[in-house]
C-alpha cells in the first residue's frame, strides 16, 4: 500500500467529481469507444464513461483505491476492467485507446517524461486525450507549502503541477509526440460550516499527511500542523452564504496526436 491507501482519500475523491464530470465531457466519450483512465483513483473518471456505454480500462497502481473502484462499478452494474499499474508503464497496448483520461492521476507520476509518452504510446492515432490537473499556486499545491515543515520530503521528479501550466505541459506533451489543443483554466469548491471543518478534511483525506500523525503525535507537531492549516483555509477560502467555500483551481487540458507547434487555444477561468 501507498501513502494514497492511507487515510480517506475516496471522501475527497467524492467532492472531487465534477472535474471528472468535465473532463468526460470535453472528450466527447461515446458509446462503443475505448477509454483509458490513468491514474483512475476511485474510478470517477472511469464510471462517468461507463455511463456513456464506452469500454473501458483504468489503471491505478494503489490497489486500496482499485478495490474501492471495482465497488462502485460492480454496485452500478457498470463493465469497467480495473488494471493494477503505474502511469510510466501503463499495462495496455499500444494505440489501443480512443479518448485517454486522467483526473488529477498522471500528474503525480514519479517520472513526467515517462508517464507523457506512456499517454502518447496507448493513444490511437485520432485519439483525444484529456487531462485535469491541479493549476500552480492553487490550493493544492499550495497546501503542499504550508505541509512541508511537517513531512518528508517530496519524491524527485519536479512538481505535480507543472501539469497545470499551459505552457509547461505543451511542452512536456509535445515532447512525447502529443498536440497540447485546447486549454482553460476551471474551479470547483469545497464547502464547509467552518475553517476547522475544511482543515481537518484536507488533512484526514491525504493519505502522506496521515502517514505522518503518530511520528508528528510523538514529537507533539500534529495539533501545530492542524492550526497551520486552519490558518491557511482561512487565507484561501470565500464565504458563500453564510458556509465556507475553498476554491480549487484546475487547467483542463485537451491533446491529440496531430502535428506539433500548433497554437494552443487557451481560455479564461470557468466555474463548474
């Protein structure tokens, strides 16, 4: 098991759908089509283009969310084969996919180089590829800052969210033989009664947080950690009504296989 098996990822995984619900749709999945979702998570991704009678495959390599996934489509009768695997070496053929997905999953991937050309590879030649991943300096990553004087270091590889920079990705993607398309910059919120409420939810859903509480318990930085992050939902969040909104800040991103150095369409920031 993961650091993502550890804590209760499938509760922000929930709050997190709509982006799936987004990214489904702006590949346009229809029924008959091969799906691909890497890095499927919990499987929202996945079950929405089962729901479009897609065929379709996700690959996770945390067997804790597979098997959470594999729930949820045998509990809504949905065809979904559920592959063990990491995002730099997926465990399909080549070209075998029609619209490959990834919803905050390949971009924390150990080697970027590897997990693009791995996206590329098991793409077919007409392929539409859609990714949503968390912009830079939203609250994710930015949460990634504030939990740093908690935590082992991050892993080598550079960061996750050079997947939500435009110009970084078409970059990245265009390297692997891939079109960066179209992209626009998205958000969706979390609510909560309260800043305590939204932090210890951010904290009891991130698996490597959770990882760390009986070392930070022992040491007595685990009730600094939760008022360093209170701290931080307070400086980010908006109130909507009298509730608590924390706004997270995606880039949706749509590629393809045809030429290269192509101009990217780009848009401006959009709720869903």
């Amino acid at each position: 098991m993961s650091t993502w098996g550890q804590g209760e990822y499938p509760l922000m995984a929930e709050r997190l759908e709509p982006a799936a619900v987004a990214a489904v749709e702006a590949a346009g999945v229809s029924a008959g089509e091969r799906v691909l979702d890497v890095a499927a998570g919990t499987g929202n991704a996945a079950l929405l283009a089962a729901v479009r009678g897609a065929r379709v495959v996700g690959v996770d390599f945390e067997p804790a969310l597979l098997a959470v996934a594999a729930r949820r489509s045998k509990d809504r009768g949905l065809a979904v084969q559920w592959l063990p695997g990491d995002a730099g070496a997926l465990p399909v053929a080549d070209e075998s996919a029609d619209v490959v997905l990834s919803v905050f999953g390949v971009m924390y991937a150990s080697d970027h180089a590897a997990a693009a050309r791995e996206l590329a590879r098991v793409a077919a030649p007409a392929a539409r590829v859609v990714l949503a991943c968390w912009a830079p300096g939203s609250v994710m990553p930015a949460m990634g800052q504030v939990l740093g004087a908690y935590l082992p270091p991050p892993p080598p590889g550079g960061p996750p969210s050079r997947w939500g920079d435009a110009e970084a990705l078409a970059g990245l993607l265009g390297v692997a033989g891939l079109r960066l398309a179209r992209t626009s910059v998205r958000r969706l919120e979390l609510d909560f009664d309260d800043a305590g409420a939204c932090a210890r939810f951010l904290v009891r859903t991130a698996g490597h947080v959770m990882s760390e509480h009986a070392r930070l318990s022992r040491e007595g930085r685990w009730d600094d950690l939760l008022a360093d992050m209170r701290a931080f939902v307070e400086d980010r969040a908006e109130f909507v009504g009298g509730r608590l909104a924390l706004p997270l800040e995606y880039l949706l991103a749509e590629a393809d296989k045809r030429s290269a150095g192509a101009a990217v369409h780009t848009g401006g920031l959009e709720a869903y």
